[in-house]
C-alpha cells in the first residue's frame, strides 16, 4: 500500500523542548518529536506503529503550565508548548518507578536468558539503579513452556501489553490478553489456557521479539542467549503514518 500523500488539515505547530525550538505537526505525540530529534525518552511499554498505552509511566516530562507530570507517548503537542524531559524531578520518578517493577516481579538479571539484552536492565542501568528500596513481594509465578517453539516465564513479565498489541494490531490473532487486577494482572493466552493448547496462536514469534525482557523467549534459550529479532519494526512504524 502507498503512502498516502500529505495529510489535509494538520497544522504545523512550533514549541520548545529542553530550550530547543522545534516544529512539528499538530497530530504529533511529545514522545515521537523527541525522537525523531535525537532527544531521549525512555519508555517500555510505548512501541511505534502500534496503539498507545500509557501503562509504564516512564516517559512522563514536565510541561510548563500544566500541574501535574504529562506521558509523553499520549500527550500531543501543541503551539507554545515548553517541555522538560530530564529534570531532577523526572529522574525521580523515573527511577522510583524501576525499582517498583524489579520488586513487583523476580527479575534476576543474572540468570536470565535476555541478560545483556533487556530494555528493563537497560532502563535500570540508564536511571543509575544499583539496588531497589522498597520490599519484594516475593510472589512466584509459574513458567509455561507448553508451546514447542516459545515460552513465557511471568517472572519477567512487567505488563506492557506489547505483545498483547502486536497480536491484536499486527498479527490479528488475539491470542494474547491480560486476566486480573492490579499487581494479581498476569498476560494470558486464549481463557487463560497452556500456550501450547492455544487454538489461536500462529506461531508467528511476533510477541517474543518485541518483549522487552525475557517474558517471552525463545525455547532452548539459555542466560544471555536471547536476542530480539526486531527487523519486522519499521514495518510498524510505517503503518502508523498509513494510518
């Protein structure tokens, strides 16, 4: 399908982010100006070409006027806008919100098949976490590998619903949703049946590779061994601008 020519109707918008005077148009989020600018927002659960969910907080900036802390992957710019995206504040928060997902779930780094390669050891790295404050739940969670290709390992899961999202949005097979309330929420596949007795899935690997920890991993992973294989993203990205 061709791209669709310029859209009608969008306004271009100027504003200011960490003093930088920027232009974008209207129908633009913070987050997708930043980045297409070079400036850093880190995010888990914000993935390109797919729909937004807002669930992990980590891209929340300060813009002047406003009271409260906005999302930046939700927020759409505006004219005159003036944002922050790294203030002492934000490092905070940011890091606060870290150590509540490493103590919310077991993620031990270092026997881990994604160690080396995870987004949440990254962001653990990046908001200089080197030891979490608050307790661990110490709740432990089971590890299907009842599917002959994948397994998923709830541990490690921190609820981004990217792979909900990708087999919703992208695959179209719905095989992935979430079940439960608050920190009880767990993903789960069909109603809540083994992966392996899914009658839905197509083993397409799409919700393994844009996992951003090692939830989802390939079978016969071992530590360190599981890379994601993301060449299938700027397809997303793409279909977000025929959208």
């Amino acid at each position: 399908m061709p791209l669709p020519a310029n859209r009608p109707n969008v306004r271009v918008v100027t504003l200011q982010i960490d003093g930088q005077d920027l232009s974008a148009r209207e129908d633009e989020t913070i987050i997708e100006v930043c980045r297409e600018h070079g400036i850093p927002i880190p995010s888990l659960c914000y993935l390109d070409g797919l729909s937004i969910w807002g669930a992990c907080r980590l891209c929340l900036v300060e813009v002047t006027g406003q009271g409260r802390l906005l999302a930046a992957c939700s927020t759409r710019v505006t004219e005159g806008m003036q944002i922050q995206t790294n203030t002492e504040t934000l490092q905070r928060y940011r890091r606060t919100i870290v150590e509540l997902l490493f103590a919310e779930r077991n993620h031990v780094c270092s026997v881990c098949v994604s160690n080396g390669h995870c987004e949440l050891q990254f962001m653990a790295q990046m908001c200089g976490v080197d030891h979490v404050r608050v307790p661990h739940r110490q709740v432990s969670y089971p590890v299907d590998s009842s599917h002959e290709m994948f397994r998923v390992d709830h541990d490690r899961c921190i609820l981004c619903t990217r792979c909900v999202r990708v087999c919703d949005e992208i695959e179209g097979a719905h095989t992935w949703d979430v079940m439960g309330r608050g920190s009880d929420c767990q993903v789960i596949t069909d109603m809540a049946e083994p992966w392996g007795d899914s009658d839905t899935c197509t083993s397409c690997g799409k919700c393994v590779q844009v996992c951003p920890t090692g939830a989802l991993v390939k079978q016969g992973t071992s530590v360190g061994e599981m890379v994601k294989d993301q060449h299938f993203l700027p397809i997303l990205a793409r279909r977000r601008h025929i959208l």
